[in-house]
C-alpha cells in the first residue's frame, strides 16, 4: 500500500509536470501564430489604408481644381462687368443672382461630396473591424480545435501509462505480499518445531544438571574446607604485613616533622642574626642626622608608653569628646586636627568616629560656618574628615545622614569659589550619593537640581576663561571640580 501510495504521488508529479509543459507549449504556440497572423492582418490593413486614401486624395484634387475653374471664370465675367459697368447696367443684378445662385449650389454640392466620402470611410472601417474580427474569430477556433486535438492526445497517453504504472505496482505488491505471507508461514512453523525441541532438551538438560549438581556439591563441600584454613592463614599474614607498614610510615611521619622543625628554628636563628648584623651595620654607617632623627623616634616611642593618652586611639577619643562638649573655636579646631589626622591614619579611629555620632555634630557644625578665614579653616578640615571616613564603603551609610544632603548643597553654593573647600565637598557629595538611595531621591528634586545647574553656571560660563577668581593652582583644579559637578548632575537625572 505504500508503495502504491508513492507511486501515485509520483505519477501524479509526473502527470502535473506534463501539463504544465504542455501548456507553456500551448501559450508560446499561441502567442507566435497570434503574432504572426496580426502581422499579415496588419500588411493588409496599411495596403487597403494607402489604396482608399490615395483615391480620397485624387477626388480632393479634382474637386480643387474644378473649384479654381470656377474661381477663374468667376474672376473674368466680374472684370468683365466691371468694364461694360456703363452698358450692361441692367444685366448686372441678374449675373449678380446667378453667381449667388452658383455659390449656393457649390457649396451644396461640397457638403454632399463631404458627407458621402465621410460615409464611405465610415463603411470601409466597419468593412475592416468585421473582418479582422472574422478572421481572429476564425484562427481562434482552429487554434482551440488543436489545443483540444493536443490535449486529448497527451491525456490519453497519460492514462494509458498511469494504468501500466498501476498494474505493474499492484503486481509487485501481490508478489511481495505472497512472499511475505509464505515468509510468515515458515517461521511460524520452525518456532513451533523448535518449541518442541526445546521442551524435549530441556527435560534432558535437567536430569544431566541434578546429577551434576550433586557431584558438585561434594566437590565444592571438600574445597571449601581446604579453602578456610588458607584463607585463616592469608588473612593473619596480611594484618602483620599491613601494622608493619602502618608503624614504618608512622616513624617515617614523624622523624619529618622533627626534621622540618629542627630545620626552621636554625634559619629563624639564621635570620634573627642576620637581622641583627644588618641592623648593627646599617646603624654604624648613619649619619649624624640620621642618628639624631633616631633617638628622637626612640624617645617619643618610650613617651608614648609612658604616657598613654598620647598614643592616636586615645587623642581621638579625648578629640571626639571635646567635639560633642566643647564650645570653643580652638579647641573644636584642634579637635578637627586630630581627627583628620587620626581617620587619615587608621580605619579603627574611623569605626570609632562613626559609632559616636560624630557625622551628625560635624554636619551641625558646618551649618553655622560663614565665610570667614577661620571658619573656612574649620571647614575645610572637616571635609578631609568626612572624606577620609567616607573612603570605607561600609561606613557611608552611617556618614550620610538625613540632613547631610542639604549641609553639603549649602557648601557648594557657598565655597564654590573655594577651591580647596569646593573639591572636597563634591567628592564627598558624589560618594554619598551613589551609595545611599534616600539621599539620591532628595537631593533630586527640582529646587535642589536649580541650585546646583546654577553653581554650575556660575563656576564653567559660557565663553569665559578657565580660571576660578581666588584660584592658586591655576585650571587643574577648575576642569576637575566641573568635571566631578557634571557627573553629580547627570547621575541624579538618571
């Protein structure tokens, strides 16, 4: 069935290609003999054409002619009266009618001709559409008799090779099946004889196996025997053989790790001694100066361990504590010193500075500063603070503090023409916003975005030159303080 299918498919394929290609054979046998018959239709069109329009033509010149015949006589008889003018005074209004008379009748006689020539042209183009209709009519029928002659032709062979087709495939599948059935008969019939077979041989086999297994099992009774006692012996050779090598391993182990210590105790001995006699070297060969830079290192070693309060964890302390309780410009001056050194130098006095509170009085602070030196001192040593802090990234969220944002807005708009004081306080700005969302949305919001597109404007104008009025350090310091407020700008419009 499926090769019946598939030839079918495939005589169907063929069968399609077939008609295809007799059609594009029909069309282009059509579109040639169209051709070529509008083209015989199209000489004798132009022949008929030129023969009537040359006979149109004669007519048109011999009417012309006849009407200057007439033109002429009229022209003699007027010059005629006008030079008997005196005696044919009567004779003039008669010859006068009859010219009129003359006029009138060309002129009907013009129209006539006109309207019948018109008519005659009219008869020869219907003459012309009706046969050329006729003969199109004509080709068409006998082109369409010979499609049909052509198709009945290729149709009949068609079927006629689809049903050899058909026939040879229904052959082949009644041979197929016929051998496929006889197949299937066989093997049915050797499995049943050997079905049988098996059945027999198997009883067979059976009776062989017992008698075999109890052979077996006596043989296998006396080996089994033999076979514990040499099992018991391999067995008890095998854990002397295994504590033997466990204990040769262990004192292996073990001599190692005597020689391994042993051997790193001489080279810390080695250089220790090394240590000391490069120490010794270098220190005999110093000079002076040097020596004396010693000594003094050495003696506020020795004072800082005398005195503990001037070690850097208990000035920062005594510094945070005169901070929150001090009410003094200096001293909350020299307690800014020491904290900006102290959070420069170690990042415990940092942890310290943050568990107090510190960032919340250092804000408060900042908010009652003017523009005066020493307040732009204090200032200026508080942001280094903040700065120094706000290097550990584990500490920001503790120095961004809710009023924070607003405090360092304020000393952008103020310092902007500060430079020392309006870097770091962009630096600090900028850190604090990438790390800390509720200072982002508040910083964000339209009056605060005015502020700082102003400072903007005030610090990079348009057309003005690169430096900032009051600047030391020439446009290092402006390109980089621009470049840092743009950023700041363009991140809080994200």
């Amino acid at each position: 069935r499926i090769q019946s299918f598939f030839r079918g498919y495939l005589a169907r394929q063929c069968f399609e290609r077939n008609i295809t290609a007799a059609i594009t054979i029909q069309r282009k046998w059509k579109s040639f003999l169209a051709s070529q018959q509008f083209e015989s239709d199209l000489k004798d069109i132009i022949v008929v054409q030129s023969a009537f329009r040359r006979w149109s033509a004669r007519c048109i010149v011999v009417k012309k002619l006849e009407a200057l015949d007439v033109i002429q006589v009229t022209s003699c008889r007027w010059l005629a009266r006008s030079r008997a003018k005196k005696v044919v005074i009567n004779m003039v209004y008669e010859r006068r009618m009859r010219n009129e008379s003359a006029i009138r009748l060309q002129c009907l006689a013009r129209v006539y001709f006109a309207k019948s020539l018109a008519k005659r042209q009219r008869a020869a183009i219907q003459i012309q559409k009706t046969w050329r209709c006729f003969s199109v009519h004509v080709d068409y029928l006998v082109a369409i008799i010979d499609v049909t002659n052509i198709q009945r032709h290729i149709r009949g062979y068609l079927a006629r090779v689809n049903i050899e087709i058909e026939n040879f495939a229904a052959v082949e599948v009644q041979r197929i099946w016929r051998g496929f059935a006889d197949r299937a008969k066989y093997t049915r019939r050797s499995a049943m004889i050997l079905r049988i077979q098996s059945i027999f041989r198997r009883k067979i086999s059976i009776k062989k196996f017992q008698l075999l297994r109890k052979h077996a099992e006596i043989e296998s009774r006396f080996r089994n025997s033999k076979a514990k006692v040499i099992q018991k012996a391999l067995r008890g050779y095998c854990q002397l053989l295994t504590f033997e090598r466990g204990a040769t391993m262990l004192q292996k182990v073990v001599r190692g790790y005597f020689a391994r210590v042993l051997i790193h105790r001489k080279n810390l001995s080695l250089s220790l001694i090394q240590a000391c006699c490069r120490g010794f070297l270098v220190r005999r060969s110093r000079s002076k100066k040097v020596l004396h830079i010693a000594r003094l290192v050495a003696a506020a070693n020795m004072h800082a361990i005398r005195n503990p309060s001037l070690v850097l964890g208990e000035r920062t302390r005594v510094a945070l504590y005169e901070l929150r309780t001090s009410k003094r410009l200096t001293e909350i001056t020299d307690a800014a010193i020491t904290l900006e050194m102290s959070t420069r130098l170690s990042r415990n006095c940092c942890v310290a500075f943050v568990n107090v509170g510190a960032p919340s009085i250092l804000y408060e602070l900042l908010g009652t500063c003017n523009r005066s030196l020493p307040h732009v001192e204090i200032v200026r040593i508080v942001l280094l603070t903040l700065r120094n802090v706000s290097k550990h990234k584990d500490l920001l969220n503790d120095v961004a503090t809710p009023g924070s944002g607003g405090v360092i807005l304020d000393l952008v708009q103020m310092f902007r023409d500060k430079d020392d004081v309006f870097v770091v306080a962009l630096i600090i700005f900028s850190r604090l916003l990438r790390y800390n969302k509720k200072l982002k949305e508040t910083c964000s919001q339209p009056e605060n975005m005015k502020r700082l597109t102003h400072v903007l404007k005030k610090v990079a104008p348009s057309g003005s030159d690169l430096r900032i009025p009051g600047s030391r350090h020439g446009t290092s310091k402006r390109k980089k303080s621009i470049k840092a407020l743009r950023s700041i700008i363009e991140f809080l419009k994200e």
